[in-house]
C-alpha cells in the first residue's frame, strides 16, 4: 500500500511539473528593442520625401515616412517577414525613467504577411509620433510567428527621438503639399521648353480617360512644374500651359471639364534637385491625380 502512494505521487509530481513546464513555456516573453546608449532616430530627407528611422536589433526596423503630395504614414519593417496575417496590440508604456506615468492602450492592429507586416495612415501614425514625442515608448505585442506559444514585445525607445525632429520637420515643410488625399497617381513628361503632348504621354492619358469613362467616380487633378532653366515667372506660366494641355486631351476623350482641375507649381517641387540633363527631364512634367469627387 505504502508502495502504490509513493507511485502515485510520484505520478502526480510528474504531471505538476510538466503543467508548470508547460506553463512557462506559454508565458515566455520574447523582447526586441534598442538599448538606451545605441538607440538613434535617423532622418533621411530628399526632395520628394521625408523618413525618420529607428532601427530595432534583431527584429527590423520602424520608419514615419511622409511623400510629397502624400500625408505622413509609419510602417514596422522586418527581418523575417511572417508567412501569415496576425493581430497585434499597441501600448504606451513609460521607460524606466518615468516611474510615475501610466501606461496606455494605443488600438489593435492587424499585421499583414510580408516584410512589412504594419503600415498605419496619418491619424494612428500620429498617436504613436506624439507618444515618442512626450518620452514615452510604444509597445508593439503580438504572438510570435512561428508556434504562437511566445509572446513578442517589439519597443520603440523614445530616446534621442527630439534630436531628430527638427530636421525631420524642415524636410516636410517643404514637400508638395496637397489638400486632398490621391487615390493613385501618375507622372508625364515634356520636352524642353516644350507643352506638346508626346505619343507616350497620349497614351498614358487615354488610360486615364478609358479608366474615368468606364467607373466616372472620381476627379483628376493635376500638376504641372517645370525645370528650373529660366526665370521663375516664365516657369511658372510655362507649367501652367502643360498642365491646361493635358486637361484639354483629356477633355477631348470624354473626361467633363468640370472633374478637371489644373493646378502648377513652375520650377518650385523639383522631383529631381541636381542641375544636370537627367534631372531636368525628371522636372518637366505633369503629375496625375485621381482623387475623390
């Protein structure tokens, strides 16, 4: 009898500890952040856009990122995409520095297979901006990619984020600004001095036609620039009769006038900055944008 006891406490140990095991296994935190000496937040500015980098050791890296024409957007970027779509949660947490300050729930995300598995639009974005902002530090959390039986904490540290926003903040300042949001985009080029249409850019057009004739839901704006050769007043003009150019095909196609808006920016936008031959035949164009009626 005493015998059978022992056996079944034996028996009962074992199966505690493998519960308890299996418990650990279940709570097990993987965490991915930068440390507080090496976290760095890296602008990286050009004409047409402008991005704020943050890189996350071993995991990836997050980037706010804000195009010309475009509003500011954050994207996570990772080393080893997943192979499915999960959800995530977003916290505010304070860093070790600020004791006294509650942490917060910033909203659920879904994170999408692929290298970048989170994009958020402007007004998430900004959450997540103005949190950095104050020295606090978002939480990314979701279940690891492989079995799900971890949990994975990806953190974003605050520190030397202000360093870098002013010249992060000089960059959008000068990007193109648009009052409306394009549902998609495209870009036609002119020859030097020059408002005729040429056969590509008739064709590109026709496209656009084609696509409003067939679905009519939306209006087209467009922008015309121009190289920065000659005086700003001539550019300006000379941007101005690209851009009525290509409302007029577009008019002659079937495209209502009214949906037609001709917007120009002379040499000013440049979306190549060099002072070289392939550059200026970068600028001389008409951007295309299909926005909402």
């Amino acid at each position: 009898m005493v015998g059978h006891i022992k056996s079944v406490l034996i028996v009962c140990s074992l199966v505690l500890l493998g519960l308890l095991f299996s418990g650990m296994a279940v709570a097990h935190i993987q965490q991915f952040q930068a440390s507080w000496e090496k976290s760095r937040w890296i602008v990286d500015a050009a004409p047409q856009h402008c991005a704020m980098i943050h890189d996350i050791p071993r995991f990836g890296r997050a980037r706010f990122e804000q195009r010309a024409g475009r509003q500011l957007q954050f994207s996570l970027y990772v080393d080893q995409p997943p192979v499915k779509d999960h959800s995530a949660q977003v916290y505010s947490e304070a860093p070790e520095w600020k004791h006294q300050v509650e942490s917060k729930s910033l909203g659920s995300f879904s994170l999408q297979k692929g290298k970048i598995p989170l994009r958020l639009p402007r007004e998430q974005a900004l959450r997540i901006y103005y949190e950095l902002e104050q020295g606090m530090k978002p939480v990314i959390e979701f279940a690891d990619w492989g079995d799900g039986q971890d949990q994975v904490r990806v953190a974003l540290m605050p520190v030397r984020f202000r360093e870098a926003l002013p010249e992060f903040l000089a960059c959008t300042a000068k990007l193109l600004y648009l009052d409306f949001t394009p549902l998609s985009e495209q870009t036609v080029f002119f020859a030097t001095d020059s408002d005729r249409l040429s056969r590509a850019t008739r064709k590109i057009l026709e496209g656009v036609a084609r696509d409003y004739r067939k679905h009519g839901n939306f209006r087209i704006v467009l922008g015309g620039h121009a190289d920065e050769r000659a005086g700003p007043d001539y550019n300006m003009d000379l941007s101005r009769r690209r851009s009525l150019m290509v409302a007029r095909y577009l008019s002659s196609r079937g495209v209502p006038r009214k949906v037609i808006e001709s917007r120009y920016f002379g040499e000013t936008h440049p979306e190549d900055p060099e002072s070289n031959q392939r550059a200026w035949a970068r600028n001389r164009r008409v951007t295309v944008w299909l926005a909402s009626k």
